[in-house]
C-alpha cells in the first residue's frame, strides 16, 4: 500500500497490527479482554468506596478527612 496506504490505515483502524502475524490476533483479544475486566474493577472500587463515605455522611457522621483520604487511596489503588 505504500507509505500513504499505511498512515490511512493507522488514522481510520481500531486495532492495528504491527507485524505480518496473524497469530497475534488472539493475544491482543486476550489482553483487550484483561484490560476491560481491570477497568471495570477499578471502576466498582473506586464507586465503592465513595459510597460508603456517603452513606456514613448521610448517616450523620460527616468525617471530611476520611473522604478525602478515601480518595486519594482509590485514586493511589487505581493506578498501582
């Protein structure tokens, strides 16, 4: 395709395969499926834990140290 073939294919693709193996395929299926199932965990975590504060907040005990505490160490969790 050339040198312009292959920026078009970089600009309009959802995946690209960097190699002429195709038996990359699964691998990549695999890691965008492990991907995902992280994502999510850490979106639950991260919900999960703010919904406690709130609930302790709404329950009358509006301890503001520890949400932000709780934040940070979802928003450390997340990353590591």
């Amino acid at each position: 395709m050339g040198i312009s073939g292959t920026a078009l294919a970089n600009e309009t693709s959802n995946a690209i395969l960097m190699s002429n193996d195709i038996r990359k395929v699964p691998e990549a299926i695999r890691l965008a499926r492990k991907t995902t199932r992280k994502l999510i965990e850490n979106v639950i975590i991260s919900v999960g834990f703010k919904c406690a504060i709130l609930a302790l907040a709404i329950a009358g005990y509006p301890l503001v140290w520890l949400a932000v505490l709780t934040d940070v160490g979802t928003c450390l969790l997340v990353i590591l």
